[in-house]
C-alpha cells in the first residue's frame, strides 16, 4: 500500500463517487442554519437532514463531499490517539436510491481495490438487536452482504444500539441501524484482553468507515421512532483516520493534516513529554481556527461557549508546556495556510482569528493569575483532593472555571469532588429563581 497524502486521499475519495454518479456538494459552515437541535455543525449527514425526512429534495439522489465537522462530546477525550473534535468527514449519500447492498460493495471497492487497504485487518459490524428496541429486529441482511464479499463471520461483529444505531444528528431527526468498519492495529496496540474486539476502546481496533447508516427512522422528542417516507443512507469516514493508515503512522497527530502543527507546539514547549497536553492544543488550535472563520466569538453560552472553553484548555496546556500564549496566534495561522485552499473563508478571517485569540489570551492570564493564587491556597489546606465547595468558590468568586480546575487536577493527579461542585452550582440555581420569584 502505498503512501497518499491528505490532498491525494480528498482527491481519489471524490473522483471514486463522482464516477458512480454522485454529485459534489460544497461543504458548509459549521453553525448550523434552521436547526436549533445543534449547537454545531457534527456529522457530514447534519446539514442534508430536510432530505431524508423528505421536506427538501436534492439536486441528486446521490450525494457526496467532505464536511468539516466539529463534536463537543469528544472534547474529553481528545489526548488519545484518534480522537479529536474538529476533523473533515468524507461523506456519501443516498437519498431514497440504493441502499444496504449498494452502500455496503462501493465501500468495499474503495477501501479493498482503490485505496488498497490490507483487508486481512479489516473487521465490520452490524446492529445485532437491542433490548431497548425490542421492535428493530438485528441486521441479518448486511450481514449475510459482508460475507456474500468474501469477510468470514468471525470478523463480523453484531453489537447493540449504543455501537451501531446511529444518530440523529441532534436530539431528534433521521436515524437507523449501521454497519461499520475497523482496522486492527494490533495487539500491542490495545488492552491484550481475549475478548477484546471492535467495541473496545482500547484503541487496538480503529473506526475507519461508517459504511453505510440505513435512514429507516425519525427519532422523536419523545423517544418514539416512527418509519421515514424513504430509505436512505448516510455514510462517512474520517479524513484524519484514512491518512493515520494510509500514511502509515501511528496516530491522527502525526498525519500531513496535523503533523505541522504538533512540531510547531514542540519547538515551542519547554516539556516536550506532555503528549496530552500537546495532542490538545494541536487539536483545539485548529478547531478555534475554523469557529472563528464560520463567525463564532466568545461568550458565556451555546456554540460561543464552546469556542471559548477550547481556547481556555489552549492556554491552560500551554501554560502546561511552558509555551508563551502569544505563540498560540502562530499557531492559528499556521491551521490558516494548512488549510484555506479547501476553506478559503480562514484566510478571508485571517484578522479576526489573531483578534479573536489574542483578546481571549488577555482575559485568561488575568483569569489564571487570580484563580492560581487562590487554588494554591485551596491546596495548601488539602494537598491531595479539591472540594467541591472550593471548585465552586473558584469559579463564583474568581472567574476560574470548573473546566480549568478539572484540568489542573488530571495533570497534578488530585482527586476532585466533582459532586460535591454539582451540588453548589445547583443550589446556587435555586436562589437565583427564587429571587426571580420563580417557584421550580
């Protein structure tokens, strides 16, 4: 298999759907439009959701391109390998066209005679049943398809609702049962378990491809599902995950989409041995770089909310590393020229991104040099756990956010009540509704 570059896998991945009749859309902002169910935008499938539904039709019954995709749930776990909250979804569609069959074989093709994946890696799954939909029966159809291809049914996973019943896209919308495809990295790689397989998050087996999400259902905003007027299917593989495999390394922040990046936060650290601090850094630069772009500032709420809780672990990691704040504006302008020749709305923002980040770096380092003292203090009396009551007081009194103080306890290995911080915030709801004479 031979070394692809980013802009080579971009390339082979939308001629190969061009080819079988698919249209090129463009990618869009990642702040939702009409859909108040999202904070952003999360999946390439997002921005298409009046089409399965059947509320708008398409140019094309088949659809393809590479969205760019940002996920607030994953902002946690971003350190690892692969995870990451900004990443480009490469995305094929079929809008009441083909289905499981066809979904399942044009991805086969690719991965196995186009991109030339070692198939001997290769495992699927499908959705197995789930007692919590007793009235969705378990996938027999994809499969009987995977092994009518030639996979042996060993590497055929059936898992339940939480692995591979997809979506929606929001807290209600299209969703239905999917079939997924991992690469085994190796044992050396993951928890050394003999049961250990692709529902483990061990980080030996990769999710590569959501091969095929059959749209058959719309989730309620009471938990109901009722049928969708047509059957269609949302696909989409990770950018990022392709180049880890095809380029041979050994995570998503040795890739050529962040490689250039994580060396600029190395020549720039003092502790070169952080690696979780430098993985989020790398990963939250970029995705501050793109909100900006799409016209997101900071505040204290929604998606602007988000923006400023990554730029606030930015810095707090930087700070970490021993790596000045200012050097961060480089940073973002180092994701500017990466990137603007697919998403030429970074360099009409290229200002307003160095604004942006360099008013935010101002009002952290007062933030931090306010909060620091006092959390020093808090220590002093307890050096091996923070309480909750002195988390809250923290971010009540001094600005300095529960998030940042959940930070600072990961690096120095503390323990942190973080019921007992629950228990402040909400009691600190109740006074504020009863002095608006609110009752509940």
């Amino acid at each position: 298999m031979s070394r692809l570059t980013s802009i080579e896998i971009r390339r082979i991945f939308l001629d190969y759907f061009q080819k079988n009749n698919h249209r090129i859309i463009e990618s869009v902002s990642l702040v939702p439009v009409n859909d108040p169910t999202l904070l952003v935008v999360n999946s390439g499938m997002a921005p298409l959701k009046p089409y399965f539904t059947g509320e708008r039709i398409p140019s094309s019954p088949r659809l393809c391109n590479i969205q760019k995709c940002l996920r607030t749930d994953d902002i946690e776990s971003v350190g690892d390998r692969h995870h990451l909250t900004f990443f480009e979804m490469m995305g094929n569609w079929s809008i009441g066209d083909y289905f499981k069959e066809r979904a399942i074989k044009l991805a086969w093709e690719l991965i196995k005679d186009i991109f030339g994946f070692d198939t001997s890696q290769l495992y699927v799954t499908v959705f197995g049943g789930d007692s919590k939909m007793p009235d969705i029966s378990s996938d027999e159809e994809s499969f009987k398809i995977w092994q009518q291809i030639g996979i042996s049914e060993e590497k055929i996973v059936p898992l339940g609702m939480k692995s591979n019943f997809w979506g929606p896209a929001g807290t209600i919308g299209p969703c239905g049962p999917c079939t997924e495809m991992f690469i085994d990295r190796g044992v050396e790689l993951g928890c050394r378990k003999e049961n250990c397989g692709p529902d483990c998050d061990c980080g030996r087996f990769l999710e590569i491809w959501n091969a095929g999400v059959f749209m058959q259902y719309y989730l309620h905003g009471d938990g109901s599902l009722t049928e969708l007027p047509l059957k269609s299917v949302d696909a989409g593989a990770g950018l990022e995950r392709f180049a880890v495999i095809l380029q041979g390394v050994d995570s998503v922040y040795e890739t050529d989409l962040l490689a250039p990046i994580t060396e600029k936060v190395l020549s720039g650290a003092d502790d070169s041995t952080k690696i979780r601090s430098i993985r989020i850094i790398v990963d939250h630069i970029r995705g501050v770089s793109f909100m900006v772009a799409d016209g997101v500032l900071p505040a204290n709420i929604g998606r602007e909310y988000v923006l400023r809780r990554l730029l606030r672990r930015t810095f707090l990691h930087a700070n970490l590393l021993g790596i000045q704040l200012e050097e961060i504006v480089n940073l973002a302008m180092t994701v500017v020229t990466m990137f603007a020749q697919f998403y030429p709305e970074l360099e009409r923002n290229r200002e307003t991104i160095k604004y942006v980040i360099s008013a935010e770096s101002d009002n952290f380092e007062q933030t931090m040099r306010r909060g620091r003292r006092e959390l020093e203090k808090v220590l002093s009396h307890s050096p091996s756990i923070i309480k909750g009551e002195d988390a809250f007081r923290l971010q009540d009194t001094y600005g300095f956010p529960f998030g940042l103080t959940s930070e600072v306890a990961k690096e120095r290995g503390l323990q942190l009540d973080e019921e007992g911080f629950k228990v402040c915030l909400e009691e600190q709801r109740k006074r504020s509704r009863l002095k608006r004479g609110c009752k509940s």
